[in-house]
C-alpha cells in the first residue's frame, strides 16, 4: 500500500498536481456564472472537476515527455521525474493515455457537445509543448490550453456556447499567457544556448515584463466587462480589487534584475487570484 501511495505521490510531482490551482477555480468560477441560467447538479459538477484533472494531467505529462532532454539537460529542471528515472517514458506514456481517456470519459458524461470538442482540447494542449521550439508566442499558446477550462466547464453545464465564458476563457488566455512570461525569466540563458524560443528570449527582459503587464491589464479589462453582461453585484467587484492588487503586487515584486521572488510570484500570487476570484464570485451570486 506504501508503495502504491509513493508512486501516486510521484506522479502528482510530475505532472505538479499543485497547479491546478491556477486554472480549476476559473473553470469551477464558469460553473458559478452558468447557474444564473441552468441549475448546477452535483454529478455535473463531479464529472466537470474529472474532465478539468484528466485534460490538465495528459498535458502535463505529455509536456515532460516531450521535453524530457530539454528537462535533463536544464540545471534547473535535471530532477525532475523523468530525467531523474523516477517515472519512464513509458509509464509516463500510460499515464498520459489514462488521462486523456478520463478526460473523454468525463466528457461523454456531460454532454454529445463536450464529447465531441474532447480530441480538439486535447490536440490543443498537446500542441504547446512543441510551440517553444519554434515561437516566442508560445506563452500564449499555453495561455490558449489553459483558457479551455472555463469555456468547457460552461458548456458542461448548459450544453452551448455563450458570451460570457468565451470572455472568461480570454481572460485565462491572457492571464496564463502573462504569468508564464515571468516564469520564463528563469530559463532565459539556458533557451538562449539551446535555441528554445520565449520571449524573454526574443524580445529582452524589460520589454518581456512590459508585454506580460499589458496582458494582465487585458485580463483585469476583461473581468470587469462581465460585470457589464451578467447580473453580478458589489462582492464581485471586491473581487476584481483583490484581483488587481495581486496583479500589481506581482509585477512589482518581479523586476528585471532581481528574479529572488519569481517562485512566489509564479505559484503563490496566482493561486491567492484565481482562488480569491473564484470565492467572491460564488459569494457574489449565492448571497
């Protein structure tokens, strides 16, 4: 059982099962909107939060795969499960299979709709992990995988497309898009020497964090305008002031030569976001 639970543990590491703080809440946050509309069942949520693991666990995986020499030979990246011969590529193999199967599971499980869009998601986010071998837009490419949580989770609900998730998936594009610039930061030398593309990279670091600041304006530009086309009130509001100081706060701790706090702004301030917004939103609603 020990051992079962061990390599459980491995695999969450590999795929940084923590993470899914950053684009979960936006999805369950689209569930929140879609029930000014639809009722909310608690199977549908069950199988939305499966679809959200699976899809985001076979991009994961498929990314160390695909990047595992790139990974090995990254001082920063050397031990992780893969290069380390913690996980193999075939397990890792299996594992990506598995969950994109319980991805399309889970899709079928919602609707004919979901079930049908299940391959064009996973094409979508198996595409970014080769993006940065040949563009410096790849940090929107990642962006564009993560915006698909909160466009999918509306469609499990009610089974259509609709404005206000598209404009919530833009807002996941360009938020996911511009914390990952800075995340960037951190491999520029090692890009630089092995010809992956970013744009820190191609672009120089001030002028990377001018692009990512002018994203996340986009973001916060675009949460205010569902405020406009929804019935949402004050405590939304409160949300989106929580919402731009941990936006601010963020670029104000990374700057172009001090990168000491990039951890804390990468994982830390963006999971404080996504989860406070998702929070003053169900608040928001349900009072």
């Amino acid at each position: 059982m020990r051992r079962i639970l061990d390599r459980v543990v491995t695999f969450g590491r590999m795929v940084r099962f923590t993470h899914t703080l950053f684009a979960m809440p936006f999805a369950l946050t689209s569930v929140v909107l879609a029930s000014f509309s639809h009722r909310i069942t608690v199977m549908k949520l069950f199988w939305i939060v499966i679809a959200m693991v699976g899809a985001r666990s076979a991009a994961m995986g498929f990314n160390r795969i695909v990047d595992r020499k790139f990974d090995a030979a990254n001082p920063r990246t050397k031990n992780r499960e893969i290069p380390a011969s913690k996980i193999s590529v075939g397990e890792a193999a299996l594992f990506v299979v598995g969950a994109s199967i319980l991805l399309v599971l889970a899709a079928h499980e919602l609707n004919q709709l979901c079930f049908y869009l299940s391959p064009v998601a996973l094409g979508v986010v198996f595409f970014y992990s080769f993006t940065k071998r040949f563009t410096w837009l790849s940090h929107l490419f990642l962006g564009l995988g993560m915006g698909l949580a909160p466009v999918g989770a509306w469609l499990g609900v009610t089974g259509e497309f609709a404005l206000a998730p598209v404009i919530l998936g833009l807002t996941v594009v360009a938020w996911g898009a511009g914390f990952d610039i800075i995340y960037a930061l951190q491999d520029l030398e090692y890009d630089d020497e092995v010809g992956l593309f970013s744009m820190p990279k191609s672009l120089g670091v001030r002028n990377a964090l001018m692009v990512s600041s002018l994203l996340h304006l986009i973001a916060f530009a675009l949460l205010v305008s569902l405020w406009f086309i929804l019935p949402l009130r004050g405590i939304y509001l409160a949300g989106l002031a929580v919402v731009g100081v941990t936006l601010v706060h963020q670029h104000r701790i990374v700057k172009p030569g001090d990168l000491s706090k990039l951890n804390f702004a990468f994982f830390n301030m963006n999971a404080y976001l996504s989860v406070g917004l998702f929070v003053f939103t169900l608040v928001d609603v349900m009072k």
